[in-house]
C-alpha cells in the first residue's frame, strides 16, 4: 500500500503507512460534523476532567485520613474513585489533543491498549457498583452480620475480583482484532479506540468479534443490574416492613447516594448501548455524544453525588476547608 494522504476539508486527516515496513497507524476524527466546534466543546470536557481529579483525589483524601470513614461502604467508594481517576488518564489526553490539535493519530498497539483499560475499567466499576449494592442491602437486611459478612478480607477479595473480572473479559479483545487487517480504512469516526468502532474497520470475519464484544457487555451490563434490582428488592420489602415512617426515610436516605450514581453511571451506558447497535437512523455524532458522556459525566459526578448526600464526608470536607480558610486569615 503506498503512501497517500486523506483530506476532510482542508485539514489532513491521516497518512496510511507502508504495512510491510512502517507500523500502522489510524486515526481518531474526534465528533464526525462537529469538527467545527472541537475548541468549544474542549471546554465542557476540560471542566469535567478538573472535577474528576479534583472530586476523587479528595473523595481517596477524606477517606484514608478519617478513622471513622474506615468502614465497607467507604471503602468501595474509594475503589470506584480509583477506577475513574484511573480511566480519565486513559481517556482525557487524546481525547483534548484531537479537539485542540486534530491531533487523533495513534498506532495500532496504542489503540488496542485503550481499548482495552476503557472497557476493563468500565467492567470494574459495574462490579463495584454491584458490591456496593450488596453492601446496603447487608446493612438494612442484616445489620447485626454487617461487621462479621463485610470483613476487611472480603473487601479485599471483592476489589480482587473487580480487578480479575474486568481484565480477563477483556483480555481476549485485543487478540480476536489483532488477527484482522484493516484493509476498508484506517479512520476511526470516534474520539476513542472503541470496541465495535475499531472492528468496523478490518476485513475478513469479523463475527467473532462482534459475537464475543456483545456477550461480555451483557454478562457485565445485564448481570449486575439484575443483581443490583434484586437487592434493592429486597431493600424495598425490607424498609416497607418498618413500621416507624422515620426509619424507614433514614434506610433509604442510606441508599440514596448509591441509586444516584447507578442512575449516572448506567443511563448513558444503556443508551450508548442500545443507539451503537439498534439505533441505525441516529446521527453518527449523536452515537460519539453518548459513548463520551458514558465515559466522562460519571467520574465527575460520583464525588460530587457522595460528597453531597454523604454527611461524614461533607462535614469533613468542610472542616478541611474551614481550617485552611483560618491558617490563611492568621498568616
């Protein structure tokens, strides 16, 4: 294949490279037909990447310097902060280099490897999400065994299999598209190394792919939202059986915080979900709206949701504060 330049406008989009000695390299478009407003929309995602960092740094702070913060359900939070900062650094440098510069080449192995901690990470904090369902319903359904069920040991194996669970579904991703070329095109219309964007560009079958991509969303998706609807089942039927109304406001204000980020973290992903396979009349850019509000808006919205609705870590958060504003007024 000999050297050639692909133009959209007057910007170059790409040079496709001699596969025999040079590696291949493709290339991210960013919002096919919002190219115009890249700049413009660096703003929200620069804004969303700052309370991200900012939120979970202070959410992973709070948490390990507070004794009383030193329980089950603050624990897995701190495993969701860590998951999300972890998948920002995964995301949010490429994607302002394409919206500032266009700047979207990026090799094969690179590519491949994004797409991989993207959808391992996303796999993580669904099992999270299910632990942390699993932890209110220990704590309303049985809270004289909280302490005994959730030990620092079974927190730990909970993360372990977080770890485990997201990176061994993923793991064979990368190989099953290893063993295709990339013969339609080397552009990408997304403004990250998506799993079905990346397989839409090789020849040969590509079913396998398609098969396994769409098996390892539902074994993640489907699984955990049905697990997560049955323990807030049996919440609900646990709560209704209260017979003093006041108890039954406080269990389910302990659950609020955690309906609020399944809401944040699964509605964009569900819609992502469904529009990216079924939805064949929705513009392209609304499909690459979808896929980055999934990745972006809940990193920034768990801390804020838990820094909010959580008083333990609002009342800290506020004495750091408070006492940071006094050092300053004494100097």
């Amino acid at each position: 294949v000999s050297n050639t330049m692909l133009n959209t406008g007057n910007s170059p989009i790409m040079t496709a490279f001699n596969f025999t000695h040079e590696p291949l390299v493709l290339f991210l478009l960013g919002i096919p037909g919002l190219e115009s407003i890249h700049l413009w929309l660096s703003i929200p995602v620069c804004f969303l990447g700052m309370a991200t960092i900012v939120g979970n740094v202070t959410i992973l702070a709070v948490v390990a310097t507070e004794p009383a913060l030193h329980k089950p359900v603050y624990f897995f939070l701190c495993m969701l902060s860590t998951i999300d900062l972890a998948a920002s650094v995964t995301t949010l440098p490429k994607l302002l280099a394409i919206l500032w510069f266009g700047a979207g080449h990026i090799a094969v192995a690179t590519c491949l490897a994004q797409m991989f901690f993207i959808h391992a990470f996303c796999m993580m904090e669904s099992t999270v999400l299910l632990a942390m369902a699993f932890d209110r319903y220990v704590a309303i359904c049985d809270p004289l065994r909280y302490a005994t069920i959730l030990t620092d040991t079974v927190i730990a194996r909970i993360g372990l299999a977080a770890l485990l669970r997201g990176s061994l579904l993923m793991f064979p991703c990368p190989f099953l598209i290893g063993r295709l070329s990339f013969c339609h095109s080397h552009v990408i219309p997304h403004t990250y190394c998506e799993h079905m964007a990346v397989v839409k560009l090789a020849c040969g079958n590509t079913i396998p792919n398609r098969v396994y991509g769409l098996t390892a969303a539902l074994l993640v998706i489907g699984v955990d939202l049905l697990c997560i609807g049955l323990s807030y089942a049996l919440i609900a039927r646990a709560v209704l059986r209260l017979s003093s109304r006041e108890a039954r406001a406080k269990a389910l204000g302990t659950c609020g915080s955690h309906i609020c980020v399944i809401l944040i973290s699964y509605t964009p992903a569900l819609f992502s979900f469904f529009t990216h396979r079924f939805g064949r009349h929705v513009p392209l850019h609304i499909h690459i709206l979808l896929a980055n509000v999934y990745l972006l808006f809940p990193p920034a919205l768990n801390p804020i949701v838990y820094g909010v609705k959580t008083k333990e870590i609002r009342d800290r958060v506020v004495r750091v504060f408070l006492r940071g504003q006094n050092s300053g007024e004494k100097d």
